[in-house]
C-alpha cells in the first residue's frame, strides 16, 4: 500500500459556509431536532427543485419507507424497483411486509428498462395482483426515461416513487430529477453530491401527505397538552444542526456538479482512445449531476474490473465495483426479477460483472486526476 494521501470514491466537501448555520443553531440552543433550519432547509430545497412541498427526514431510506406507508403498502402488496441499485432503495418494501419485484435496466441509460417494466406489469396483470407502486432508482445521478416508465405505470394507475437519492440538482427534459413521481427523495449521505452528515428528504407536489408524513415522521403526537398517540410513529426528523450543514452546502450545490462533470469529461478524454473502456452513457434527455464517474471493460479485455481496483487500492486510491444488483443478492435473490432482453444475462448483472466506479471526489486535484489516469492508462498498454 502507498504511503500518499489517499484519494477518495466521494466524500464529503464542506465549503464552510455551514459553519454560519451551524453557529445560530448553537448560538439560540437549536441543538435538539427540528428548529429555523430544518424549516429553511425544505423550503430552500422546494425552491431549488420547484415542488410545493418537503419534509426533512433523517436518511433518504426513511423518505422512501414513509412514501410507501402513505400510499397504503402493507404485508402482502407488491411493489416494482430497480434491481441495479442499493439495498436501500428496496429495504422499505420489506419493512412494510410487501414483497419486491426487481426490475432490470435498459442499456441506453442503465436505469430502469420500460420494456422489463411492462412485461413485470402484464404477468402481474394476469395474476390479478397489479404493484401498489414503482420505485425508480436514477443510478449514479442521471434522470431514468420516465416519460417511457410513467406512461406505462399511468395505464396501469399506479404511482411513482422517484428515488434521487444520487441525482440532487440533475434534470429530465428541463424538469427536476426528484419531482417526476408522486413522491421524490433525496439523500444526503456522507458520500452524496451534498450531505449533512445523515439525512434525506421527502418531495411532493401533495402537500396534504407531506404534512400527514410529517406528523408521522415526528413520533405521531396528537395535538394533546399531554403525550398521546392515535397512530404508530417514527423518529425519522433531522436535526437542526444537521439541517445547517445542508443549507450551506445547497449553496455550492451548481459548483460541486460542475467539478463533478469536470471530472467525468477528464476520464472520457482521457480513456477515448482505450477500446476497451466505455464511460457510463450520458442520455441526451437531460443534465445529470454525474455524482460517480463509472466506467465498464469490454468482456473481451484482458484487463478485469478487479484489476483496475487492486491496482488504484495499491496506490491508496479508492474505488468500487457497480452496484450489484438486488435479484442477485443473498436476501432478496428468493424475489422475482424481469429482465431487459428475453433468454439472455440481464443488462444490471452485465454492468455489475464489467463496471467499475472511478474516484469523483470534488477535492481531487488535477495531479490527482491524473494519477488514476495514467494507473489505469498503464493496465491498459
């Protein structure tokens, strides 16, 4: 292992401007959850994104399990998700006692494939049992197709749950990633585009259900001098000092995609003339915030995923393997899986045998850059 500075997959980048929000919350005694920038943090969010509503949550799996409980999910219902992404996305299905059907990419954009979609939505149809919802994953913050999925999930009456946990700031058609479903949730994780430590966000023009997971999300205190409770609760609130630190970094959230997107041209200028390596498509329907640079290796090369990974660790560079898709997790492996092509490999298994996640972390420098560059340029020759 090399004795170097490490360089990182993503990590987080403070701006220090947080340190103003984080100073009034102390400053007034704002310590405990809730306070003025948990309130200014989803209005400053609803703003950006162009929703009439928001709630602050402690991580984007409670936004997508509490998007699930209010549209009625419970033991015995199915719900539709991508299967290339993380646990996360599915693990809310499960909380409720639902049960999972993973859905597999398209090639053009390696989000959700609308044809795997609608086969999903005829069998089910047959069976009698139509999915009380679809979530759509948008990997590596670039938008799904929608218009494809939505019109299929409009025949069928079913609504969307957009999970933008990895998009934050990128576009589909104009419009922002996040706002395209019924329901949209942000993540701001340690290692997203901007992050509060722990955290997400619940999106959605609804503003009646914000407010119902809202109350549901802060332990479901009845309006009573005394504590009482009608219904279940949950203790899913951001703190006001956290809420802080996402409003300071909502600030730099156009410079961090600007050097996110800098760093994924430097890799595609930089690998145009390896043969082997392909950049993950960019989809000329929208803007992505490209949070994770990733790359897949033809099947044919010489050169494995694995061996770009071993080669950077050696250097104390840290990168990844894709997502592995859920239908092929130990867990969730039992659950049914439609896949893109009819008879072959599914699309997400051959991202995640051939891809790699490069290091996209907006504090590199350009020497930086160029050291995993000229690691992987090396495998290659």
């Amino acid at each position: 292992m090399s004795n170097s500075k490490r360089i990182y997959l993503s990590s987080p980048h403070m701006c220090g401007l947080e340190e103003q929000f984080i100073r009034e919350a102390f400053n007034s005694n704002w310590i405990a959850p809730l306070g003025p920038n948990v309130d200014a943090f989803e209005k400053e969010i609803t703003e950006l994104v162009g929703v009439k509503a928001a709630v602050a949550l402690s991580s984007g799996t409670a936004a997508i399990h509490m998007a699930l409980k209010y549209l009625g999910i419970r033991r015995g219902d199915v719900v539709f998700c991508s299967s290339l992404t993380f646990a996360a996305s599915c693990n809310p299905i499960i909380y409720e006692g639902a049960t999972p059907v993973f859905i597999d990419s398209e090639p053009e954009s390696w989000n959700m494939s609308p044809k795997a979609l609608l086969k999903a939505f005829i069998d089910c149809k047959k069976e009698g049992k139509l999915p009380k919802a679809v979530i759509v994953v948008n990997l590596y913050g670039q938008s799904a197709d929608v218009d494809g999925l939505r019109e299929i999930c409009e025949i069928f009456k079913v609504p969307i749950i957009e999970d933008a946990a990895e998009s934050l700031g990128a576009t589909y058609k104009g419009i922002c990633s996040g706002t395209l479903g019924r329901f949209g949730i942000y993540s701001f994780n340690g290692n997203k585009i901007i992050t509060t430590s722990g955290g997400g966000m619940l999106v959605s023009n609804d503003e009646d259900a914000i407010d119902k997971i809202r109350f549901w999300a802060t332990q479901a205190r009845d309006e009573a001098r005394h504590y009482q409770h009608s219904e279940l609760g949950y203790n899913y609130r951001i703190s006001n000092v956290l809420a802080g630190i996402g409003r300071g970094q909502l600030i730099v959230l156009k410079e961090r995609i600007c050097q996110k997107k800098k760093i994924f041209n430097d890799y595609q200028k930089a690998f145009n003339d390896i043969e082997e390596i392909e950049m993950i498509p960019i989809c000329g329907y929208g803007d992505p915030n490209y949070w994770l640079s990733a790359i897949t290796v033809k099947e044919e090369s010489n050169v494995k995923p694995i061996d770009i990974i071993l080669a950077l660790d050696k250097e104390n560079i840290e990168s990844r393997p894709i997502w592995k898709p859920m239908h092929i997790q130990p867990y969730y492996q039992k659950y049914r899986f439609y896949s893109h092509n009819d008879g072959e490999a599914s699309i997400a298994e051959d991202i995640f045998n051939r891809g790699v996640c490069l290091p996209s972390d907006t504090k590199m420098t350009d020497e930086e850059i160029n050291k995993v560059i000229s690691i992987i340029k090396q495998l290659f020759n």
